[in-house]
C-alpha cells in the first residue's frame, strides 16, 4: 500500500497539468471559437510575462534563507565575471571578424549571455 500511496502523491501534480492543458487546448480551438487569435495571444504574454515569474517566485520562496543565500555568495559573482568575460570575447570577435553595424550588438550580446 505504501508504494500506491506514493505513486498517487506523485500522480496528481502531473494530473493537474493535463487537466489544464487539455481545457486550455479546448478553448483554444478555432471551432469551438471560444478564445480568437489576439485573446490567445493577450493570454500567452500574460503567463508568460506574469504567472510563469510568480509561479517561480512563490515557490523559491518557501526554500530561500538568508542562510542558503550566504552559502551561494559566488553564484552572483560567477554569472558577472562570465557576462565580463563573454562580452570582452564578443567585442574582440565584433572586431575581428568587422560584423556589420546591425550585427554587432546582437554578437557581443550572444557572447555575454553564453
């Protein structure tokens, strides 16, 4: 019994996400005609840009301290010198190779970001 216990706890965070999969898919369908193009989209930056953030926020809530942000003092620090270090590498290559004007900012910011 404790296994089927387990299987059901893991089960239904998955069975959550289909059932609003399956009725957003629903609303979604052009014959059911319930959501038009520019609602679906007005609804996709609004996930995107709002729930999906908060989503992330509320949940990093409950497990970050003040404690277990001192413990990772040099995760900060590693993403800046590595955006440093990417975007010395991306002007270097912008004058190297002598990109386009257009181009140039998108290299140096593809090299910052890796």
């Amino acid at each position: 019994m404790e296994l089927w216990n387990l299987f059901i706890v893991a089960l239904m965070p998955v069975l959550k996400v289909l059932l609003l999969t399956a009725v957003g898919v629903f609303l979604a369908i052009e014959r059911v005609g319930i959501l038009r193009a520019d609602a679906r989209n007005h609804l996709n930056n609004l996930v995107f840009y709002v729930l999906g953030p908060a989503l992330v926020g509320s949940s990093l809530a409950k497990f970050v301290t003040l404690r277990s942000l001192l413990k990772l003092w040099f995760m900060p620090l590693n993403v800046l010198i590595t955006f440093i270090i990417g975007s010395v590498l991306g002007w270097l290559l912008v004058k190297i190779t002598k990109a386009p004007r257009r181009m140039r900012g998108m290299i140096v910011g593809s090299c910052a970001a890796a």
